[in-house]
C-alpha cells in the first residue's frame, strides 16, 4: 500500500513556551506492506509503514514571527492486530462466504524512534522515543451497516535528549467510533471520529502544562479500481484540540492486494 496525506491548521503549543499563533502546512507520504496471518487459528495480520514527512511550521516566538521548513523520514511503526472473537482465519474462498455478526479483536503498535531528529530543534519530523499502542476493538454487523469501537492507550518511552534535557509523557488514552455502509463488495464509506486524553509531559521531571483533550471527525470512502486495486479516500478535521494541531487533512491510499480467489 501507499498513500498521501496533507494537513493544514493551526497549532497549540505548550503554553510554557513563547510561541503563539502556531501554524502548519503538513505532507506526508507513506508505504507500507500487510500481511494476514493464521494465528493459532484466529485471523490475524501484521503491517509495517514508514512515512515521509515535509512541510512548513510559523508562528510567533518571542513577538518575532518565524516560520521553518522540515523535510525527512518519519518514525516507521508496526502493528500486530488478532480476532478473538468472531472471523477465526480463512483461506479466500472462505472469507468471500463469510458473513460477519460480532468481532473482538486486538492489536499493538511500535513506533520506532528511527525518524529525522536533530535534539537542538524544537520541531521535528521524529520523535526520538519509543511509543506503543495496545488497543480493543468491538465491530458489529446490522445488514449492510458496521458499527465499530475502538478503546488504547498511548505509552511512551522518554526522550532521553530533548534540546540537552530528558522527557516524557504519561500515558495517553484514546478512543474511536466507525459507523460504516457497505454498499457492495469492497464499496464502502464510513462516518469517524475520535478522541484523545492525557498525555501530561514532564522535563527533567517538571511537569509542563500539556494535557491534551482532543477529538477530530471525518469520512472515507473506499472502492476497487481493479480485482487487486483499490482506492481508499479519507478527510477529518479537529473538532476539539487543546494541545497539538487542528488540523484539516485529506488523505489518498492506494492498495495493491495479493492473492486470488475473491
């Protein structure tokens, strides 16, 4: 798979810091690669992305506006998601009959610190830390309407060389809802939204004023180009954020699907 994505927005930074009126014109592109697995008989999957990140950041720093351009690798993740309930692992002619009711399943994400980063810069592309995600996730099926839940939390590694000094971050609570319609095989579209709490950073061990309470809702559409082509289209825009980017971004993701028989 890969895909693009380009957000544009405003910026809430720290109040500690001398920085008002943060803005941002973000782009991002990514590849990535999937793989379902049969996991001691429940469906499973495995993909990996790695991103690339350029864009520009201004705002006023000290009464003086600034503006600075990044441009560099993001930090790759992987992610291991199983069904515990529900949708146990099936070969393609299977899964072409398969009819879903009720799903439980979990999942994990690494992000690994290997991104642009450079310790003297107050923005950067990575993060220079580890970050892991476990999550649940409850999909239930009412004709040709899906209703999904999601409920995580963030957990991070400190960043041992923040500008010279240590930091880090409490762990960040998440939550997301999809209401999704099937029209046909592979046609889609689905109404999402999401929300985030915590996340409170320390430096050096003093705590800093970054709580976060932030939420975004968007669309997607997904349709096939092909029997192994697909096209996938999202946008979403901040609809709460105290701390971190409102952003408005609209994103495109091409998939290429291997395998036959569906």
């Amino acid at each position: 798979m890969t895909g693009f994505g380009r957000s544009t927005g405003d910026l809430s930074f720290d109040p500690t810091l001398p920085v008002q009126d943060g803005n941002a014109s973000l782009q991002t592109v990514f590849s990535g690669y999937a793989r379902t697995l049969d996991f001691f008989g429940r469906s499973a999957n495995v993909t990996v992305q790695v991103p690339y990140v350029w864009g520009d950041v201004s705002g006023i720093v000290s009464d003086v506006f600034q503006s600075v351009h990044r441009s560099g690798l993001g930090d790759p993740s992987v992610r291991f998601a199983v069904n515990l309930w529900g949708a146990p692992a099936m070969n393609p002619r299977e899964f072409a009959r398969y009819r879903q009711r009720t799903t439980l399943g979990a999942s994990l994400v690494v992000v690994t610190p290997l991104g642009q980063y450079d310790p003297a810069k107050l923005i950067n592309i990575g993060s220079n830390r580890w970050a892991f995600k476990p999550e649940l996730g409850l999909s239930r099926r009412l004709g040709r309407w899906y209703l999904d839940f999601y409920a995580g939390v963030w957990l991070f590694a400190a960043n041992s060389n923040y500008q010279g000094r240590v930091r880090t971050q409490e762990a960040l609570g998440s939550g997301q809802f999809h209401l999704s319609y099937n029209f046909r095989p592979r046609v889609w579209a689905a109404f999402d939204a999401n929300f985030y709490a915590g996340g409170d950073a320390s430096i050096n061990g003093v705590r800093t004023a970054t709580f976060q309470r932030n939420s975004r809702v968007g669309g997607t559409v997904a349709f096939p180009l092909s029997r192994h082509n697909a096209l996938k289209v999202s946008v979403s825009t901040g609809a709460v954020t105290r701390i971190g980017g409102a952003f408005t971004t609209v994103g495109f993701a091409y998939q290429y699907l291997w395998g036959g028989g569906l």
